[in-house]
C-alpha cells in the first residue's frame, strides 16, 4: 500500500528553476531515506540526491549548488529544487524511498530542459 507520486516535471529553459515534489503515503516516512534518482533514455538511472531522516544530504557532482533536496515529514512530502537547470538535466526524475532494507519507488516525472 506504500506509493510514492512525483509531480511538478515539465518544460523549462536553461537557466531556469523547478521544484520536483514527491507525497509518500503510509506511515513509514519519518523513518526513511528519502532520494531523488533520475534516467536519461538510453542511459542508467543515476542518484541525483538523497536526504536521511535525520536530513543529512547526499547530491551527485552534477548537481551540487545547483538543486536542494528537502523533507517535510508533517506533509510527508520530499523536494528537488532545482536551480539554473542545464540541457543534461533533462531526464525522468524519481522519488526513492529507503526503509529496513527495501526500495520503494514512484512512476517517475518529466523534466525537459529545452529552449
């Protein structure tokens, strides 16, 4: 019964800012691991960033001082901030969730960067 839904993908131009959000139902939320991964067509799915349940964060070089990742645990919902976004950007973005040893994963959002 545990689903992860992402929202929030969509066009946007280089230069240009996103925020990803992902709502996690069930109970387990406080407790998890919460990341955001991402999959170009052709290539493999890649950390993008991470974020433990006591908010240390992860992010891939590519990335860092570039997107921010976040929780609120009331809402349970997780974010991507995404800043002065760049073409390679352009990927599906999923939402991982990590608890006593097992993955959970959501259906994945667009995000294009294109001008």
């Amino acid at each position: 019964q545990v689903q992860l839904v992402e929202s929030g993908g969509g066009l946007v131009q280089p230069g240009g800012s996103l925020r990803l959000s992902c709502a996690a139902s069930g109970s387990f939320f406080r407790t998890s691991a919460m990341g955001w991964y991402r999959q170009a067509p052709g290539k493999q799915r890649e950390l993008v960033a991470t974020i433990s349940s006591d908010l240390i964060t992860n992010y891939a070089d590519s990335v860092k001082g570039r997107f921010t990742i976040s929780r609120d645990n009331a809402k349970k919902t997780v974010y991507l901030q995404m800043n002065n976004v760049v073409p390679e950007d352009t990927a599906v973005y999923y939402c991982n969730a990590y608890r006593w040893a097992h993955n959970y994963w959501g259906q994945g959002t667009q995000v294009t960067v294109s001008s």
